[in-house]
C-alpha cells in the first residue's frame, strides 16, 4: 500500500502537475505527442486542416511507464480530417486513468483557412476540451477508510486551446495556447496556476525525395516545437518518411520524456496501423517505457483539396481490377514526299473542294436541323394551348366548387358555434354550482382537520410531557449510579495512596538504616547520594502511574455512560446524549503522560544501573559481604528493580487497557451516531417541532426590554462560514444563526426570550453530527445575501452573536 501511494504521489507531481487548486482537478494534456501520421490535431488545433488530404477514424491506446503496476494509461477515439477545401474538423472521446484519479471527456475541434496568395496560406484552429475528473474508488485498495481520499469530489472542467498557423509551399509556423481558459463547474470558478497552461510554437517542413526505385516520390515531414510553461520550457522534434508503398517511420527526442521511435503500414487502402515507443531519459529514466498503438480507417477521398500533403498510397492487401484491352492506333512509320509543284496545286484545289463540301453538308444538315424545330416548336406550341385551355376550364370549375364548399362550411361553423354557446352555458352553470359544493366541503374538511390536529396537539404535548418524565427519572437513576461509581473510585485511589504512603514510610525506615551506618569512602558516600536521587525519582513514577490509572478508570467510565445510553435507547428509553468531549485535546493531554512516564522509567533504570556500578565498585574495596552498608545498598537495590519492574508491567498493563478502551469507544460512538440519525431522529424532529410550538403560542411579549445580557448564546462561534453536511428535515442555503446550545433547556430558555422580544420566526435545526442545536430567523441563498443580513441586523439583543452557517445536503 506504501509502495502504490508512493508510486501515485510521483505521477501526478512529475507527469501530470494535478491537483493545482482543488483537489481531484486534473489539467487537459493528451500524451499524444509522437505521430505525425494520426490524432494531429492534440498537437496543435490547426492541424486538422494543415498538409491534410483525407479523414480518419482511429482507435489509440497509450500506456505510460510500463515498469510500474497500475502505470498511467490513456485511450482516445477519435475522427478527423479536412471537411471541405476551406476547414478541418476533429471529434474525439478519452479517459486517462492515474491510479486512483480517473478522467473522462471529449475534445471538439474546428479549423478554418484563409487563402492569402496561391502558396500562402492562414489557419485558424480551436480547441474545446470538456471532463470529468476525480478519484475511481474501484482502483483504491485500502484496509481502512482515508479521509483524504474521500473529500476528494468529482470536478467538471472545459478548457479552450486556441491556435493559429501560417503555411507557405513546404513550410508551417504556428503558435498555440494550451489550457488558455480553464473553467471548473464543480466549484464555479476559473482554474488558476494551471501546471499545464502553456505558449507552443512550431516550424514544420513538408517535402519529397526524388530518386528512383521504391523510396521515389517518398515524403518527408519534420516537425520541431516548443512548449513554454511556467515553471519550464520543453523542446522537441519529430522527422517522419512516407513511403509510397504504404510504409511510414518517425523517431523524435523530446528535452522531458526523451527519445522516441515508431513505424506504420497500411494493411488495405482503407485501413492502417501504428505504433510508437518511447523511451525516457534524464530524471524520467527511473520510469521505464512508455508504448502507443492506433487503429485507423481512412474514408475514400472523391476530390483533391489544395494545401494537402498526403499522396496515393499503397497498401499490403490491394482490390483486383479487372483489365480490359486498349486499341493501339499504329502511326505509318514512312511516308511519301512529292516536291514538285503540279502536285502542291492539286493538292491544295482538291483540299479547298473538299472544304467546300463539308462545309455545303453542313450548311444542309443544319437548315433541315432548324427545319425539324420550327415543327417541333409549332406542335409543342399546340400542346400548350390545349392544356392551357383545359386547365382554365378546369379552375373554373374548382372556384365554383369551392365557392360552395365555402358557403356549407360557413353554415355549418354557424350552426356548431351556436351549439356551442348553449354547451358552455350549461358546463359555466355547472361549474359555478360544483365550485359551491367543493367550496363547502373544503370548508367542512378544514374544520375537521383543525379539530383533528389540535387534538393530536394536545395528545403529542401530553406524550412529550410523558416522555420527558421518564427522561427525568432515567437521569436521575444515571447520576446516582455515577456518584456511587465516582465514590468507589475515589475509595480505591485513596487505597492506593494509603499502600504508596505504607511503602514509602517503610523505604525511609530503611533509608533512616543507611544513615545510621554512614559510610565514609567517597564510593559509599556517591552510593547514599544517588540513592536518595532514585528513592525521589521513584515517587515521582508512582505518581505519574495513578494519574495514567485515573485516567484510564476515567475513559473507563465515559464508555460505560455511552454503552448505557446507547442499551437504553434500544430498550426504547430515551435518553438525552452528553456532548462528544474533544477526543485531540484528551489524547494530547494524554500522550503527553505517556512520553513524562517514558521518559521517568528510562532516567530510573539509568540511575539504579549506575547504583549497582557503585555497589560492584565498593565490593571491590570492601570485599567482607558481612559489611552492613553493603548488605543495605544490595538490599535497596533489589528493592528498587521489583518496583521498576512492576511499573514496567503496571504501564504496559494501562496502556493496553486504553487501546481496548479506544476500539470500544470508537465503536460505541458510531453506534450512537447510527442510532442518532436513524432510530431516534424522527422521534427527536417531532419533539423538537411541538417544543417549538408550544413556545411561540405560549410566550407572551415582554412588558419590559430583554437585553443583551440576559441571552445565553451557548458556544462561542467563528466568525468565518462553518459549513455542515448531512443534516436531516433542513433545506441547504446559508442560515444566520443566533445561538448554538448541546443542552435542551438552554435551547428553550433562549427560544423563549427571543419570542418574548417579538421575533415569532425564530426556528432551529439539530445537527446529529455534533449533537448541537443551531437557533436561527433568516435563511439565505446566496452568500451576498447572507453578509449583508450580518451588517444590518445588529440592532436586536438577541443578534449581538451572530453567526453564519452553510448546509450542503
């Protein structure tokens, strides 16, 4: 799990730059970067049009840094190609995977060209990217729940790329901006310090081989951009042959992903295949490799467009065409030369006869052409006379047809209208008389219905009374159970401290022994010194184990409450919850003991080490074992490890009762979160909803003023938007809150005084989250609306305090 998150952490700093301002937001930058042959348009938006002849549908898979599990991966389908001689269009739908992080969306692409002069030519192109990012939880593999990961939303982004390109017979300049606009409709507000925002600029060289054999007519493309961003410019380069026969091969180097190469071929006239590896260098090299595969089809090209740089290609798999014989018209290879001039003049008579004849043929053919039409134009002439006849004859006839239909369909509406007239007169009577009866049985209903809900008024009052007299009762058979609880504890501790005083008034006797012995060599004197030194520092320990076992009985005794109260409400005896106590500050406060009783024992074993050094190095001197100093200090030293020891164990024993104690109180709470917002939240809403009205039909107004002082506002609340989510019976929107309460009474008590003040719209929610109550007047749907209610609405007492809060269910 370490090695992954490790893996992932390094992804998205190096490759990806995510996460710029929100979490889960990941910046458009398709890795496509290797093919002058497909998917152009992701290098720059004009190259939909630029050198390009046909249209493409292709299928790329590209897979990033093969070294590691779960390596970054990237699919794009994708159309392409020139739409008419003036533009270019791209379409394409990606998903990239980055270990937990997943992106899906499309990018929409347009190119339109300007003809400057016959080889001069300006294109201008856009990009328009749209997706959804955030984390995949089917790629989170993890044995606990991470916080981190699951704040982590999911972000809908569109960003706009656009690029211009000047092209002259066999050179391309262009400048591009990547991620110009990037706008995030998850949070309502522009992307800044995008990592992937970028100026690109390009030079591209489209040209031929001339040579013979297979490689004439090859075409050469090379292609030499660079990437400005804002923290580091990257250059790169990439050269590509066409083959006629249906055979590409292109290498580049680029300054942050390092070398690549790839080849392609045409497996029919319709159909082709690449594949590009690269392979990274420098700081990347760790990475491994990185491998890219298309599937093409190319759509048969009727015309050929200006501005192209795709030629006729072959293919591995060609169509049969049928040949069929051509007639070879054979040239006389001699001829006769006459020079004499008799024979030039009869040719040249002969040849103005012949003229004339042809010319007298076709001055026949076309007086009987003109002949043929004068007739045929006299016939169609008739033709149309008859049929204009005909049809003025027959719209006489329909005009008179339709003259009577006209006056029948007239009579009839007359007739239907007068009906009609009578119909809704009767329906109007009827309606008016139904409108009375509904009228007089909403009336009935309603009186009904406010005798039924004041009674099951009386009756909810009565239940809540019923049910606050069991609270009261449980509460009070609770307390008594905990004082007896608390006077058993004080009872043991003050046990213990009978049996400390005991053991330490029995260590000064035998200390008061040492003295009676003084010794008067310096050893014995350094061993009396550091006894007293360790005998301190022993009770010091002492102490600081029973502050550990209080609280360890203390932890004790919260568990034992919230086991209590979550049994009884099960039981379906309700109890008023206690409010959660900061779990940090009791577990600084007691991590804080648990280094001073660390540190305590490691002084003390130091310190009972360098006594017993003193006892070898006396023993040395003094060797008779019968000397009573001697005999006292082994003594005091064996005393003293069987303490240590049993702190040791004493130590170990409280701390692996609190990490019990922990796992229990960690259950017992989300037991009584669960219970809180699923078994007694309706109960608790309507309690609280009769509570409420009861208040307000009962609290007359003050005869004299409440002042600020005489308000509770309970705690104390910051003066930035505190947001909740997951509360249940409340709308989302910003609320003006007044006061927060844990406790019930004090909730009331303020309720009462602000009703009393005259504010009759006072309301509150109950947040399970925190066990608080939020007392408020005014909700809000906008946050401008909600500042401004904070600076005009401070000429009431009971709104000196307060506050703004958001739900977001």
């Amino acid at each position: 799990m370490v090695k992954y998150v490790i893996y992932m952490i390094l992804f998205l700093s190096i490759v990806q730059q995510s996460n710029s301002q929100e979490d889960g937001v990941v910046a458009l930058a398709l890795p496509f970067r290797n093919s002058l042959k497909f998917n152009k348009y992701v290098i720059n938006p004009t190259f939909s049009f630029v050198r390009e002849q046909n249209k493409y549908i292709t299928f790329t898979n590209k897979r990033e840094w093969m070294q590691f599990d779960n390596a970054p991966q990237t699919y794009l389908f994708s159309y392409s190609g020139r739409l008419n001689e003036n533009s270019g269009v791209g379409v394409g739908l990606f998903q990239q995977n980055y270990g937990v992080l997943t992106t899906f969306g499309g990018v929409f692409n347009y190119a339109y060209n300007v003809v400057l002069d016959r080889d001069s030519n300006l294109t201008f192109g856009m990009n328009l990217g749209a997706y959804k990012s955030g984390i995949n939880e089917g790629n989170v593999v993890t044995n606990f729940p991470d916080p981190s990961l699951q704040n982590i939303p999911f972000n809908t982004v569109i960003t706009v790329n656009p690029g211009i390109n000047y092209g002259t017979a066999f050179f391309d300049l262009g400048v591009s901006l990547n991620n110009l606009a990037s706008y995030n409709f998850t949070t309502s507000r522009l992307i800044e310090d995008n990592p992937e925002q970028s100026v690109q600029a390009h030079v591209m060289y489209t040209g031929y081989v001339n040579s013979r054999g297979f490689f004439d007519e090859t075409k050469f493309s090379g292609l030499l951009r660079s990437e400005f961003k804002k923290d580091q410019t990257v250059i790169s380069g990439i050269a590509m042959f066409t083959v006629p026969k249906g055979f590409w091969a292109q290498a580049g180097y680029n300054t942050l992903y390092g070398l690549s190469g790839g080849v392609g071929f045409n497996i029919s006239s319709q159909i082709a295949l690449e594949y590009n590896y690269e392979k990274a260098m420098g700081d990347l090299s760790t990475f491994g490799s990185s491998h890219e595969i298309t599937l093409a089809y190319k759509f048969k090209n009727r015309y050929k467009y200006n501005y192209s740089g795709d030629d006729d290609e072959d293919a591995l798999i060609t169509p049969v065409k049928k040949s069929r014989t051509v007639a070879v018209k054979r040239t006389p290879t001699t001829r006769t030369v006459r020079n004499t001039t008799v024979d030039t003049v009869a040719e040249a008579q002969a040849k103005a006869d012949e003229e004339a004849r042809i010319k007298l043929e076709q001055e026949q053919s076309q007086a009987k052409a003109d002949e043929e039409a004068r007739i045929k134009l006299e016939q169609e002439q008739q033709v149309q006379a008859k049929a204009d006849e005909e049809a003025r004859i027959k719209l006489e006839q329909e005009q008179a047809q339709a003259k009577a239909e006209e006056e029948a369909r007239i009579k009839l509406a007359q007739e239907s209208q007068a009906k009609a007239s009578e119909a809704a007169r009767v329906k109007l009577a009827q309606e008016a008389q139904a409108k009375a009866d509904e009228e007089a049985r909403v009336k009935l209903a309603q009186e009904t219905q406010a005798k039924t809900e004041e009674e099951a008024r009386i009756k909810l009052a009565q239940e809540a009374q019923a049910k606050a007299d069991e609270e009261a009762r449980v509460k009070l058979a609770q307390e008594t159970q905990a004082k007896a609880e608390e006077a058993a504890r004080i009872k043991l501790a003050q046990e213990a401290q009978a049996k400390a005083d005991e053991e330490a008034r029995i260590k000064q006797e035998e200390l008061d022994a040492v003295l009676i012995s003084v010794p008067t060599d310096a050893t014995g004197i350094a061993m009396q010194n550091l006894t007293k030194l360790v005998s301190d520092s022993k009770v010091e320990q002492d102490e600081l184990i029973i502050k550990l076992n209080e609280t360890v009985a203390s932890r004790e005794k919260d568990l034992q409450d919230l086991k209590q109260e979550n049994d009884l409400s099960e039981q379906g005896i309700y109890t008023e919850p206690k409010p959660f106590k900061s779990v940090s500050a009791e577990n600084a406060a007691l991590e804080s003991l648990q280094v001073q009783i660390d540190d305590v024992i490691k002084a003390q074993d130091i310190k009972i080490k360098e006594l017993e050094n003193l006892y070898n190095e006396r023993l040395k001197n003094v060797p008779s074992v019968e000397d009573p100093i001697n005999m006292i200090y082994l003594n005091e030293i064996l005393i003293l490890k069987e303490a240590q020891a049993k702190a040791k164990r004493s130590k170990e024993t409280l701390v692996s009762e609190l990490e019990s104690i922990k796992i229990a109180t960690e259950i017992e709470r989300k037991r009584r979160i669960k219970r809180a917002a699923y078994d007694s939240e309706e109960d608790r809403y309507l309690k609280d909803r009769a509570i409420l009205n009861t208040i307000k039909q009962n609290t007359p107004l003050s005869t004299i003023p409440i002042e600020e002082k005489d308000f509770d506002f309970g705690e104390e609340q910051s003066d930035n938007i505190q947001i909740l989510k997951g509360v249940s019976n409340v709308e989302s929107g910003y609320y003006a809150v007044l006061a927060v309460h844990s406790d019930v009474a004090k909730r009331d008590d303020f309720l009462t005084k602000v009703v009393a003040s005259g504010q009759s719209n006072v309301d509150f929610f109950y947040d399970v989250n925190t066990s608080k109550y939020f007392i408020y007047y005014q909700k809000f749907e906008t946050i401008e609306a909600a500042n401004n209610a904070l600076k005009t609405t401070y000429n009431e007492p009971y709104n000196s305090k307060m506050s703004m809060i958001k739900i977001e269910n």
